[in-house]
C-alpha cells in the first residue's frame, strides 16, 4: 500500500492495466495481455519498465475455482444445509488408535472397488452365493419411457443425487449377520444396506416412491437415488423444490452436493437430455458407442446391442438395420463377419450419433401413427402435431413370413397400437398405412380368424385408419426395410478393414503402395493393346479423332468411354474374368451381376457372351449353386395295365410309433389298374423268409402273380433271395431311378394318406393304431378316386360296395356265366380309358412347369447329392458342402429320362442309374483340372470320417452329467471340430479310444 501511494499508482482489474509515476516524474504503465486467461504476470513485460538497479516484487494472487456450486449461491437449496452434509454423521466418535486399526483392517479387506463419475469409489460385496438363496423382492423398477413421458411441457429441472444412497437405508437387525464378508483380519458386517444385494435396489425404489408418494407423476420422477424436480416455470419449481427438499429432511435422507445440478434448462438424465424441445440421447454416453470396437465374438455383438438399443427409440429402422448382427447371435449360428454385418454396425454408429430430438407427447392432443410392413419387418412411426415423438421396428417373426400382403399390414398396425398403448389408449389417433384395403377392414364382411382376432383389439381404441401412398408413407417405409449401398473398393477401405482386423503392421505403407500399384491385367492391357488388330485400328481411328467414343489417357492406352479396352491376347480377357469373378472381393457372382459390374472399368467386344460362357464353365458354381429355372425332364407315365393285379406298387412306411404288438412299420401294396391296397402291419426286423410268407398271403393268395412289380430300391425289394423269389414266379421286377421317388408316384401318394390315417386315429382315440389297419385299408378301398372316378372296391368288383351309409344302394346283383364276363371287361376297358385321360392331363399339368432336358453318350454331368442328408453332429451340419459332385460320364440312356453314370470306386453302394432332374451339365474347357471326388453314402450323403479325439469333458444338464469327446473331422480344420457323444463314438468308432 505504500508503495502504490508513493507512486500514485492505479490498478484497472478489468484492462489489466497498472498504471504509475516513476521517480523522474514521468507517467508508466504496465499492460497485461486482455486475451488471456492466464494467472501469471508477465516478468519480460515488467523489466521494460522497471529500470535495472530498482527492487520490485511481482506477486500473483490465484483464486482457484470450484466446480462444485456452493450452497449459499443456490437458491431454496440454500435453505436446507442439513440435506447436503459434507459427509453423513458418524454413529459415534473413535480414538486415533482405534481410527487407525479400523483404517488398516479394512483396507486390507479383499473387496471391490468401484469408480464413480465424480472420481470417488464405491466399495462392493461378492454376494452371489447369499443371492442366490434370497427370497427375490418383485416390487418393480420403473420404465424408463414411461418417466421420460411424465416431463412433457417442462422447461425448468433440478436433478438430486443421494449420498451412498443405498447406505442411508437400515438393514433388519436379524439379517445383519448375513452380510458379513471375510478379511485376513476378521469378520465384518453390514448395519445399512450394502451394494450387491439383490434385492437392494427394490428396496430401494420402495423407500423412496413412499417418501415422494404425494410427488410422483406430480413434478418429480424418481429411479432408485437418482431424483428429478421438473417444472413449467421458475415459480412452479421455486415450490416444488422446496417440497422435495423437505421430504428429505424429514427422512433424514442425504445428498450429495457435487453430483445435484439445480435450476437447468436442460437435464442430463439416465442417459438422455431432457430440455423444452423434447428428448436426445446423451454425448457422453454416445461416446462409448463410437469408440466401440468391431465384435469378434456373440457376446460382444450382443454387448453392442444392449447399448444401441437402449436408444432404439431414437432410430429408424432399428431392428431392420440390427438384422445381420442379431443372426450371430442366434443359437447354433456359425460366426461370420460379412460385409452386411459390417455395414449394419457402422450404420447403427452413425445413426446413433445423429439421433434427432424427439417431442414428448403433449396430453390431450391427437396422435398420428405411420406404419408399414414388408418382407423384412414391421415399421411405425408416433407423431403428435407434425412432430416425431419415437421410431419402432422390429423383425418379423417366422411365421408372420408366410402372413398374405393384407395380413402383413394389418400386423404392423396392430404392433404399433400394442407398442404405443399407453399413449394411445382412450387418445383419438389416425393411423395411416399404404396398404388401401385396411381403409375398411372394419366394413368387411368376410374375415379370417386371426384378421377378426386383431379387429377386436382395435375395436378398444378409438382410432381411425386412413389411406396414405406409399410413396408418401417414407418414414414408416424406411423402418420395414433396408436399402442396399453399392461400396467402391478403395485404398482407404482396405486401410479401415485392415485396421478394423488389428492388422498393424504394414499399414503405414498400404496407402501409397496401393496409389502406385495397379492391378496385373491393367499392365498387361497397356502393354498389349497394339498387338490386338482390332484394337490397334480402333487406336489409329482414335488419334485421328474419328471416333468420338473412344479416347487415349497420358499412359497412351485406349479406352472405351472410360473403360479400358481389353486385348483378345493370351490370356489376358479370361484374367480379367477370374479376377471379377473368383476373387477374394467377388465370390462368384452370375453372368448378369459380373457383366455390370465388369463393364464399369473393361470393354471387349463380344464381352457378355464371353462372360456368360465363362461363368458356365467355372466348376465352383456348377458344383454349388442351386437351380432356379424349371425342374429338367419331362414327366413320363408308366404303361396302364390290361387287367386287375397284373402290374401292383409297393413300399414301406417306417419309423411309425411301436405298437403294444411290436409293429413299427406299414407295408403299402396298390394294384396300379384299379388303384386297391393292402396295408399290411411289418416289423423292421424281419426276416426275407416272413417277407415272402406275407407276400404269398396277402398278394398272391387273393390275386394270383402278378405280371410286374414297381418299387424303390429298398434293401428289401434288391435282396437276392427277393430277385429269386419273384423269378421263381415269373415277375418282373421294375425298380425306380435312384433318388427320384416320383418314379413310383402312385404309391408314394397312398403312403401320405396312411400316415394322414394314422394321425388322425391317434389323435382321436389314441392307443394301437395297428388294430385299426385294416379298417383303414377297408376305408381308403371305398374313398372316391379322380383319375378312376369311382371307389378301388367299385373297380375292382364291378358293384359297390354295402357299407353301413350305402346297404341299400348297394343291393344285390345276381350276374352269372358269359354276361357276367363281358360286364368285367367293359368295365376294365372303361378304367383304362379313365385313366389314360387322367395321365394325359396330368402330364400336361406337370411338364407345362418342366424342361426338357437331354444328354448324350460320353458326356459329362454333375451329379446332385444331398448335403443336409447323413450324419447331423451338435452345431455343425454339410449344409455348406457341394450341391453336386463330379463330372462323371454317361455310359447311357436309359429310357426317356434316366442315364446311367460312370462312377468312381469311392461311391459303393450307389446305382449308377440317375434321374435327368439330378444331374447336370458339365461344360469343361481346356486346361481345367478335374478336383478329386469325395466319397459318399449310399444315400448320397457325404462321409464323416472321425481322424482323432482332441479333448474330453462332461457337460451337466440339470442333474445329469453326460460325456463329451472332441472329435477331429477327415478333411476339416481344427476349428470345424466338434463336440461328440462318448458312448455314441465309441460305439461307432472304438479304434479311436486306447
């Protein structure tokens, strides 16, 4: 002070500025830099002023700020300092010994800390065994929606966080002891209530709804400790802050200064901001959704997801665009990161990151809700006065796959009146659809069951459903479906993927060393192109200016409207061909896609037609790739036989329910002429020689021998003795194509209506289906036949027959000697008559969806096999391995569609006489390598060949234990290795276990 009266000198806190009278009597000044914040003082600036032999002292005062608000500046809390204690009051006062030991025993104490958001630690418990023993209390947690809907019309928020909330509630003094928790140093337990109880928030959620009962759904909102004081303006929050505040010092309840925020015009609550304008996600939790890494496992794919869908309101589409991540999830599904998966995960970034402000719904006031359906998902949208309120998808589930158009859309409205009910319930809303029809379900007359169903759940709103185009209909349209993106592959993609594989090394150089290389055929094109007479008159044309559609780059190569122009030299079209089309970025496409997509960068002429060869020759596509055009071969009926019995079907039904008799199986016998049948009961183990006895009794007995038999290639019916059998008794014997039943059609069919028979018995009377057989038999033998256009019993005896519905209709028909044998054939000539116009409409019918399909001697054919057929093991199935095995060559034909093949040794066991419907055409081209054919079933499965047993354990289901081996698979990886039954393996493969 002394100093700044002999000097005259004037402070200006606010310009930084000391102004003064040096000892010459000359003014000076020292100026501080009025931009900065900084709390130091310059000392340069100083010595230009002080001269060098005077003392000064250059002080600097801080004043560092808090950022925890002080009471005495808020106002009402400013009122209650009782409620925002430095710290709770201590139970009772300790010596500094006894403060000391308590310090070291219970920081020696093995137990978890946990960090809060303010930086302190909250101290927790391993209670999972106490847990599971606990009665679990149900009194329920809040909906976080519902809370966030009670805020609507609020511009002012106070937020109240309770200091160890959980430790301000007692526990009951005989359930004290069960909290106690082991140190090194003894025993401790807890007299309040302790973090990692189950069923400590309930408690919780059940104090405070009690403290604040008056309050709730009022102006507070309360979740667990967190407290929330909403209002329409600072006069109404004036009040209801200082009942809230009140409340707490009546319960002795605390809170902590540093984490309340009072008197905002937006809140930042259970992850949202809450302002006027309506509703937002958090940034500081988006935050964790960005700097998520891409998950390798289900788990973490399933992490990401519970984080992303807390905000599913916020975001179009949700479930659509979540689609491909939730499939990895699902049980049994093989883990693969496809590029739909990685732009489904991007995609859910970004959107959530630009997540709109949604408009709390405004009480009283009308609501509009946008919806649509589509192959993918059920949309809608909830809107009130022009503004979305919240965004709802989700998949569909299977059986809604298969709804009609109309029920589909009807669905969607129903999920959304299901979703928003709380809001739209006994509220006026329009609901609008693009889907014209539902305009007037409510004036239909003619509905299903699930479409009356739903109309009476409707009928519970008042609501009004109008037509909107859908062209109009975006938003709802967007949400049931998902618009593919078309990605160019760039250096700075393979950067991003090679990053996002935590592939480090190298990628520093990937950048420029993939600016400066360029793909071999393009060196090879630059370096060729003249060598190509066409090409080289098309240069010359070129640099003349003659053709305006071609032009030559600063590398002097010709181009096609911006597309290279590929020489017809060596092998330089068909390595562009490879590379579009068997490349690790490409993965077989079909002509068209590899055509548009290759005409974007090459031109030849002749270039579809090149493509389009090319892709029939790639035996990876013919080996794999299913058919979608029509079946080949045309359907060929079999000759109508001349009379009664003389040409018969047969085949078995098995694996049918054992009978309290021991049958397990149904032998179906049908006379191909006047379409009769004998169902038979058969046991699975029986002998050739019981087979032939029931044959004998039950054929030839009532019938005599018949002239033919058609039948699968059942073991049974190719046996010797069975060959020998029925060439004994002068019967030829036809066998159907191997794996094409629809050879022996006739009797396939009478095999799905037994089994119907059967169904039906059980489920009506239950018991022995095998004691009503041949009421079965007798049923089916007097059934109405189209192709016969009368009942097998009328053509076969020529009368109806007397049934308890027709025993006077039938009545008696004496007929004898010559009249009786002419009837007989006029009535056989009439069958076979009926029966040809019945094949003939049916071949028509049948080969109007076929094609005709032809094959030569000496050619080469795939051959198609059954990859989901065999040996099924937990998790893994061949429903990936080829669809088509080979080529073989054909030997020859076999009647009009049947060929038969040259097959290799590795297939015993298999006919090699084969369908047209079950091969295809094999177009090799020169120098293709033919790969080595795996060995296959009987059945045309592949064969699973266990190598060795890699590990043992025994997995518990409920209170059984079962052992487990992993097996090594031939021609698998280590990680395709499966999980094995032990007794099923060593039962199966005992060579494997030492």
């Amino acid at each position: 002070m002394d100093w700044l009266s002999r000097y005259d000198a004037v402070i200006q806190c606010r310009g930084k500025r000391l102004d003064f009278r040096k000892d010459s009597g000359q003014p000076g000044s020292v100026f501080g830099d009025s931009r900065r914040d900084s709390p130091a003082i310059s000392a340069v600036c100083a010595q230009r002023v002080f001269p060098a032999s005077c003392f000064a002292c250059l002080v600097s005062v801080l004043g560092t700020v808090s950022s925890v608000p002080l009471l005495d500046e808020i106002p009402v809390a400013r009122e209650f300092p009782d409620v925002f204690p430095i710290d709770l009051p201590a139970p009772y006062r300790m010596a500094p010994r006894e403060l000391e030991e308590l310090r070291t025993q219970l920081d020696d104490a093995p137990v978890l800390f946990v960090k809060k958001k303010d930086g302190s630690m909250r101290l927790c418990i391993d209670y999972r065994e106490l847990n599971k023993v606990t009665i679990k209390n149900r009194y329920p947690l809040p909906r976080i929606d519902d809370l966030f809907d009670q805020l609507r019309g609020s511009s002012v928020f106070s937020k109240i966080d309770l200091r160890s909330g959980y430790h301000q509630l007692r526990i009951r003094e005989s359930d004290v002891p069960r909290t106690a928790f082991r140190s090194r140093h003894g025993h401790f337990e807890f007299l309040v209530m302790s973090f990692g109880l189950t069923n400590a928030p309930s408690a919780f959620m059940d104090m405070m709804n009690r403290v604040f009962k008056d309050f709730l759904d009022k102006f507070v909102v309360v979740f667990i400790d967190d407290v929330l004081i909403y209002s329409r303006n600072a006069a109404e929050h004036d009040q209801h802050l200082r009942l809230v505040l009140s409340a707490l010092r009546d319960h002795q309840l605390y809170a902590k200064l540093s984490k309340c925020e009072f008197w905002l015009p937006q809140v930042s609550f259970l992850g949202h901001v809450v302002n006027k304008d309506g509703i937002s996600v958090d940034p500081e939790k988006i935050s964790a959704v960005m700097d998520w890494h891409r998950p390798s496992t289900p788990k973490e794919i399933r992490s990401f997801l519970g984080l992303a869908g807390y905000y599913r309101r916020f975001v179009e589409g949700f479930s659509t665009l979540a689609a491909p991540l939730t499939k990895l999830t699902q049980k049994h599904a093989v883990f693969v990161w496809s590029d739909k998966c990685e732009e489904a995960f991007l995609e859910l970034k970004s959107r959530l990151c630009s997540a709109p402000v949604l408009t709390l719904p405004a009480e009283g006031q009308d609501y509009d809700v946008y919806v649509d359906a589509s192959h993918v998902g059920l949309g809608g949208v909830l809107m009130q006065e022009g503004k979305v309120i919240a965004y709802g998808s989700r998949q569909l589930k299977t059986h809604e796959r298969n709804y009609p158009t109309h029920d589909l859309e009807f669905a969607a409205v129903i999920f959304a009146l299901k979703l928003w009910r709380h809001l739209l319930y006994g509220a006026q809303c329009k609901i609008f659809t693009d889907h014209k029809s539902l305009k007037y379900v409510f004036t239909q007359k003619e509905l299903n069951l699930r479409q009356r169903r739903w109309l009476e759940y409707v009928a519970d709103y008042d609501v009004e459903i109008q037509y909107h185009p859908g062209k109009a209909n975006v938003v709802a349209d967007a949400l049931s479906r998902k618009t593919g993106k078309i990605f160019n592959l760039t250096a700075d993609c393979l950067v991003e993927e090679f990053l996002l594989m935590d592939i480090s090394a190298g990628c520093c150089d990937l950048q420029s060393s993939l600016s400066v290389t360029e793909p071999s055929w393009i060196s090879l094109t630059r370096l060729h192109q003249k060598e190509d007479p066409d090409l080289l008159h098309l240069y010359l044309r070129a640099e003349r200016g003659e053709l305006p559609d071609f032009s030559i780059d600063e590398a002097g190569t010709l181009k096609y409207r911006g597309r290279f122009c590929i020489p017809a030299v060596g092998d330089i079209r068909v390595m562009v061909c490879k590379e579009a089309h068997g490349s690790s970025v490409s993965y077989h496409p079909g002509s068209t896609k590899m055509y548009h997509d290759l005409k974007q960068i090459a031109w030849w002429y002749g270039m579809k037609g090149d493509i389009a060869r090319f892709v029939s020759e790639c035996f990876t596509c013919r080996r794999v790739k299913a058919d979608h055009g029509r079946p080949g071969g045309k359907l060929a009926p079999l000759e109508i036989p001349t009379w009664k019995w003389e040409s018969i079907s047969m085949d078995f039904i098995t694996g049918l329910p054992r009978s309290p008799r021991g049958f397990d199986s149904v032998w179906v016998i049908v006379d191909r002429l006047t379409k009769c049948a004998h169902f038979v009961p058969y046991k699975i183990d029986y002998s050739m020689k019981k087979i032939a006895e029931l044959y004998l009794d039950e054929v030839v007995r009532l019938h005599g021998v018949p002239v033919s038999i058609v039948s699968d290639r059942d073991s049974r019916f190719t046996s010797r003795f069975w060959r020998s059998l029925q060439e004994g008794l002068g019967t030829d014997l036809r066998y159907s194509t191997a794996y094409h039943p629809q050879t022996n059609g006739q009797t396939e069919r009478v095999n799905q209506i037994v089994e119907d028979m059967i169904r039906c018995y059980i489920l009506d009377h239950g018991g022995a289906w095998d004691e009503r057989l041949r009421l079965m038999e007798f049923a089916y033998n007097n059934s109405y036949q189209e192709s016969l256009q009368m009942a097998p019993f009328e053509a076969l005896y020529g009368r109806r027959c007397r049934t308890p519905l027709f025993w006077a209709e039938a009545g008696e028909r004496p007929l004898l000697g010559p009249d009786a044998l002419e009837e007989m054939e006029v009535s056989v000539t009439l069958i076979r008559e009926k029966l040809r116009v019945a094949q003939e409409r049916y071949e028509k019918n049948a080969n109007r969806r076929r094609s005709d399909l032809e094959f030569s001697v000496d050619d080469l054919v795939f051959l198609k096999v059954s990859p989901m057929v065999g040996v099924k093991r937990f998790g893994k199935n061949r429903k990936l391995d080829p669809r088509f095995v080979g080529p073989f060559r054909i030997l020859e034909r076999i009647g009009v569609a049947a060929y038969r093949l040259d097959l290799p040794a590795s297939f015993p066991g298999v006919h090699n006489v084969f369908h047209v419907s079950q091969l295809r055409k094999c177009v090799r081209s020169s120098g293709q390598v033919l790969d080595a054919v795996p060995q296959l079933e009987p059945n045309l499965s592949y064969v699973e060949v266990p190598v060795r047993i890699l590990d043992a354990q025994a997995r518990v289901l409920r209170t059984k234990s079962i052992p487990m081996v992993k097996v090594l698979w031939k021609n698998q990886e280590l990680e395709s290795a499966t999980w094995e039954l032990e007794s099923a393996m060593r039962e199966a493969h005992p060579h494997l276990f030492p």
